[in-house]
C-alpha cells in the first residue's frame, strides 16, 4: 500500500552508444524519459543543442502502421473469424523475435496484396452502387417505348421529366390542348414524390409548352449518354451488375482465404509500434554533434539495475530525490489481491506523489459495500463463476483484468451476505416448494432477513459509514503527522474524533449502557470546545471566532457523510423485493407444466434484469463512498501515471 519512491536520473553519453543504450533501456523498461525541449528556450542549451529527431522517418512508419491496421480490418471484414469475448495479446517469446523480424517484409507483401484487394473491392463496389442508382433512375420510366436517346424529329422536340406527386394533370393537359394545339402529353410514371412525364411539341412551340409545363412544377431530366428504351437499359444494367457482384463475392473470398495472414501482419505492426517508439522518444533528447542528454524517473528500487546498464555504455550519469515542487510519475505497489481494486483509484485519480495511496485500505470496503448492496447469493454465484471462467480462459492485461478481478471478488461477497441476509435468488426455494411441491421449504438466513428487520441493516450500514470515515480521518492524521504537524492532527482530527463518538454514545450509548449517554455527552462537549477554539487558529484577529465556528458547523457534513451509508440499506432491500416479486409473478399460472414453464421464463428474464440493473448500481454506488465520503478526507489527487520507455505492442506480448 506505497506509492514507489522514484529517483530523478540524468545522463550523458556519446552519441555512438545511443542507439545500444535505447534498446537496452527499451527492454529494460523501468525508466520513464521527459521531454527537454523546454531547455532550448535557454540560450546555452540553445547555442550548444538541438533535438534529436528524424520526423520524416517517424512520418514513414506510422503510414507503414496505419496500412497494417487496415489490412487487419480488411481480413477483420471478409474472414470468417471468431471475434473471442475479450481481446487478449499472443505471448511470445524472445528467442521468436528475430522470426518476426525475418518475415517483416513478407508480411508487409502481404499487407499490399489486401489492401490491393480491398481497393478492388472499392472500384467495383462504386461501379455497383453507380449502376443501383442507374436503376432507381430508370425504373419510372419503363413504360416509356421511345429510345432514351430521342429527343425528338426534325419538326418536334420532345421534353421527359417529373412533376410533384400531387400535380393535376387533368387541369395540366386541358389547358396544353387549350392553349397549344399541336402537343401530346403523358405521365409514364410515378412514386410517391414524383410523376414522371413526357411532351412532345412541334418545334416552334417547345417554348411555350416548356413555359406552361414550368408553371405546373416540371423540371426537366435527360438521359444522357443512354441508348435504347429504359427497359433495355435496365436489363443490360442488371447483366452488369451480376457481373460486377460476382467479382465482388470472389474478390471477397480471396480476402477470407488470406485470414492466415491475420497473425504475421499483427505481429508486423507491433514491431514497426516498437520502431516507431524508438524513433519518437529520440524527440525527448538533445544531442550535440558527438553527444547526447537525456533525463527521466526510475524508481528507487531498479536505480542499481539501470546505473549498470549505463556503464556498459560509458555514460555520465547522476541520480537525485526529487524536489519538493517537482511534477513526479506515481506508481502504486500493492499486493496481489488488492492490485484488481486499483481500477477504482484510477478512474477517480492517481494520488498525488506526495500523497497517499489509500487502495489496500478501501478494497475490503468496496468489497463489503458491493455485497451488502446486491446481497444475493444466487446473484453472486453468477458472478464470481463467471469472472473465475474469464480469468481461467483469457489472458486478461490491464483495466479489463482488473475489472473482472475486481467483479470476482465482489461475487464472493455478494455470496457471503446472501447467505447471511437468506437471498438465493430472492425466496425462489420457498416459493418453488410452495407452488409445486405443496410444502414449505426455505434457505433460511444465517444472520437475519433485512426485509424482516430493515433497522438492524441500517444500523450495520450507518456503523460501517463511522468505521470508514474514521480510517479516512485516521489517514489524514497519519499524513499530517508524517510532515511533522502533530498538533494540526490533534485539533483537526483527534477533536472531531472525541465529538463524533461522544455523540454517538451521547444518542445512542443507553441501549449498551446506562453510563454511556453521560460519559458520551461530556465527550462530545470536550471535542465541541476543542474544534471552536483551534478552529480559527491559522486565522487573524476576529478570523480565529469565526474560523472555530465555522469548524464546528462542519458537524452537519460529517452527518451527512454518515447518512450516505444508508444506502446500502437502500440498495440491499431493493434487490431482495424486486427478486421476490419476480418470484412471485412466476407463481401467477399456478403450479402444472404451464405454471413451471412460465415461472422458468420470468425467472430468467427477471433475475438477470435485476442482477444487471442492481450490479451496476452497488458498483456505482460502492465507488461513491469511496470518492466522496472517504476520499474527501484525506485524497490529494492529480498524479501522472509512470510511463517507462519499453516495448508496448497491441497484438503479441513478449515473455520476460
């Protein structure tokens, strides 16, 4: 439960050894570089300076890492592959690194031919999509006989096309006959936007008839470059278009007879990943013309480790604490079983370095919050099963790891309240027995059933909110201690301390003993007197009245703090009615074949509705008082992960 102290390192080298001494550290991994590009801003780094960085060549491989990707999408679209519920990388061992090397240029062959195929996908898929639209253009006019190309004869002209949906056309053609003679109108067509027309006029009159035609709405359309009837040009286009998806479905087929290639390209891509590392923290050093400089954290504890790997290298190097206002990387140490519950510090925040790293103390909270508030043993059967067979059956890395171990342990809670609050899948048991074994029969609870006695859990909850909140005051007091101010422990924490439990056995203490009120009332005045005096201690003049006052008005935070509790009341009696209920509407079709068959149904479909909805509450909910009601004690946040300079690859992950 420590944040790893870190050392800051400075090193220079001759820049003939930089690249042996890159990929050492790179496989070393335990040393984070920082970026000195600031420095250039002064004018003897900037005389004496420069960057070290080939842009062109860090340009070239993320184009040669981006053409990989999408060769892997490709086969990831047109091969048939299992996508595995989690994603996990392919160990591979160090001794398999120079194959990988080997086949990098027959992989990358490999990446040009799908991407060679998947580009003639394109082609044809536009020529496709062009012809789809040639068809919906064509299909109104299929009852028109003349050739598309016709525009009319040496005397008439002849315009095609539409009309919105809703034109009278009777109006239209009586007042075409009314005012031009010599003209024949007809509608081929229609959808539910458009009429689809043609006139033909003498030539003499195309002007008028266009004009009269225009006040109706009509746009003209041409067919351009179109010989033939539509229906001709329809069935030529339907030939093309057998043609063109034939090549697709084969082009397609030789894209999924190339998904053996999905494992090399992957392995490809991480190794120009790796590559492109290598060049990209060369941005992080400076170089002189035969020199090089670089500065960066490892921690304390690898220091020994990395100043070796340095005078193999001939470098010069020094290693320091850090200073006190001096931006440091954090890297949390805890043991194994509370490393899946460092998910929820992350996602809060990391800890300040010069804070506190609170994870092995809150994870047996979380845990014991989660259970209490799904409180279903069934339910955490399901769970913890589940997660177990996730762990066992994937390699998981990272968040997802941790989240599914996280969940694992949460199950085994969930089953130990359960079975202690009498929830197995609500009161299935007894209604089960009831319904068609005419008998009663039930799990009974080991403790009590909290919808028989909801104040003994709220009790139990408000006790745990007390117990949590003064570890969280404890580690304020610790880490105030720690910098030597003891007697802001004392007057910050120690006299909230004396009040809190002064008048909790003040409220409280008769029902243990008839002593308790008493001793607890002079308590809680003793610790009230304590907090209104050393309030406004840091305070000047009529500041130090106020800032005791203000202190002491603090006691309906803390209140309200110790009430959030409640909810795991809340949250644990929610999940046993709505189980019960779903139990209960089961029983409606009464006992028989139809009765189980229906109660099977709901079953199913109720409890995983309230396993869903009710686990994803108690995980919010166990978050929120660790964030709000235990961290606002004590947390100082803001930290920046510790990133070293190692090998990170998406697809394969190197056995050290």
């Amino acid at each position: 439960m420590s944040i790893i102290n870190m050392q800051r390192i400075a090193v220079i080298g001759l820049d003939t050894e930089k690249e042996k001494l890159m990929n050492q550290l790179m496989d070393f991994g335990a040393v984070e570089l920082t970026d000195q590009s600031a420095k250039l801003s002064e004018e003897i780094w900037a005389e004496s300076t420069s960057i070290d960085e080939d842009r062109e060549k860090i340009t070239a491989l993320e184009g040669q890492i981006n053409r990989a990707e999408q060769a892997l999408e490709v086969i990831e679209k047109y091969g048939d592959i299992k996508n595995p519920l989690f994603k996990t990388r392919r160990t591979v061992k160090k001794s398999q690194m120079g194959h990988i090397l080997e086949e990098k240029e027959k992989n990358r062959n490999n990446v040009d031919y799908l991407l060679e195929l998947n580009d003639r996908i394109h082609t044809l898929t536009e020529k496709l999509n062009k012809l789809n639209q040639d068809t919906a253009f064509l299909n109104p006019w299929v009852n028109y006989d003349l050739p598309l190309e016709t525009t009319g004869t040496e005397r008439t002209v002849i315009f095609t096309g539409i009309l919105p949906a809703g034109t009278d056309t009777a109006e239209l053609g009586v007042r075409l006959e009314g005012e031009i003679e010599t003209v024949l109108f007809k509608v081929v067509g229609s959808d539910k936007d458009m009429l689809y027309a043609a006139a033909l006029t003498p030539e003499e009159r195309q002007d008028d008839v266009l004009a009269l035609l225009k006040q109706f709405g009509f746009s003209q359309i041409t067919f351009k470059e179109m010989a033939g009837t539509a229906s001709e040009n329809l069935e030529r286009i339907k030939g093309e278009k057998d043609v063109l998806e034939d090549e697709i479905s084969k082009t397609a087929a030789e894209i999924g007879a190339a998904a053996g290639m999905k494992e090399g390209i992957e392995e490809y891509s991480d190794v120009l990943a790796i590559s492109l590392d290598k060049e990209k923290i060369r941005a992080k050093l400076l170089k002189t013309r035969k020199t090089f400089f670089i500065e960066g954290w490892v921690p304390k504890r690898c220091v020994e480790k990395t100043a070796a790997i340095l005078d193999e290298n001939g470098c010069f190097y020094t290693f320091r604490d850090p200073l006190e206002d001096e931006e440091v990387p954090v890297l949390m140490e805890n043991p194994s079983m509370v490393v899946p519950f460092e998910a929820i510090t992350e996602m809060y925040s990391l800890p300040d370095y010069h804070g506190f790293d609170p994870t092995s103390i809150f994870a047996l909270f979380y845990a014991v919050f989660f259970g209490m508030m799904l409180s279903d043993a069934g339910y955490g059967i399901l769970m913890a099963a589940g997660c177990f067979f996730a762990l066992k059956k994937f390699e998981l890395e990272g968040m997802t790891y941790k989240m599914v171990k996280l969940f694992f342990y949460c199950g085994i809670s969930t089953i130990i309240w359960g079975a202690l609050f009498g929830g197995w899948f609500g009161d299935i048991v007894a209604v089960f027995s009831r319904t068609f074994l005419g008998r009663e029969a039930a799990l009974e609870p080991i403790w009590f059933n909290p919808l028989d006695d909801p104040m003994k859990l709220l009790i139990l909850s408000l006790a745990l909110g007390v117990v949590h909140i003064f570890i969280g005051m404890g580690i304020k007091a610790y880490m105030q201690i720690k910098e030597g101010k003891w007697f802001d422990a004392v007057c910050d924490e120690g006299f909230w301390y004396i009040t809190i439990i002064g008048l909790i056995a003040w409220l409280g203490g008769g029902t243990v003993n008839p002593a308790l009120p008493k001793v607890g009332m002079y308590m809680s005045i003793a610790g009230a007197a304590g907090l209104l005096l050393t309030g406004g201690r840091h305070n000047k003049g009529f500041g130090k009245i106020t800032g005791g006052l203000s202190n002491i008005y603090s006691i309906t935070s803390y209140m309200s703090d110790i009430l959030s509790y409640a909810r795991l009341l809340a949250l644990g009696l929610a999940t046993g009615v709505i189980a019960q209920v779903v139990n209960t509407m089961g029983t409606l079709f009464g006992g028989g074949t139809l009765g189980l068959i229906a109660l099977t149904v709901i079953f199913l479909f109720g409890h995983t509705l309230n396993l869903a909805i009710n686990a994803l509450g108690a995980f919010i909910h166990s978050s929120r008082l660790q964030y709000v009601e235990f961290f606002g004690k004590f947390y100082i946040d803001g930290g920046e992960p510790f990133d070293p300079f190692r090998k990170k690859t998406k697809y394969i992950k190197l056995e050290d």
